[in-house]
C-alpha cells in the first residue's frame, strides 16, 4: 500500500502574498522583481529569497506594502 504525501510544511521565512487582500500596486514586483511578479489583478511570489540581498529586498517589500498583503513565517 503506498504512503501517502504529507502536507508540505511552510517554512518561517516563506514569503506569502494573501490575493483576496492585494491591490496590484506593484510594489513588491518593483523593490524584488527576482521575488514577486504581477499576474493579473494581483501579485504572487516567483520563488523564495535564497540570498541576502533578496531577503532584504523582500522583507523591505513586505514592509512597505500598503495594504499588508506579505507576509512570512
């Protein structure tokens, strides 16, 4: 009988963008474009920061999201 998959867990420094809550200001895509993008109507996360100047990029983009759609952890 084959196992089944456990749930991936997140991990605390993942970057998450909530979409109900995002207004598609860009701002996060324009502070960490090799972080987040634009797709439609709202932003998304392209892949997790894996070095130090992406971290800071994407915490600074955290913070200065108007709306507090970012979040990590």
């Amino acid at each position: 009988m084959p196992k089944k998959a456990l749930p991936k867990k997140r991990s605390l420094s993942e970057y998450v963008i909530d979409s109900t809550t995002c207004i598609a200001c860009e701002t996060c895509a324009e502070i960490a474009p090799d972080n987040f993008a634009m797709k439609k109507k709202t932003a998304y996360v392209t892949r997790q920061p894996s070095t130090a100047s992406e971290r800071a990029a994407c915490k600074e983009a955290m913070e200065g999201c108007p709306v507090d759609a970012i979040s990590n952890g």
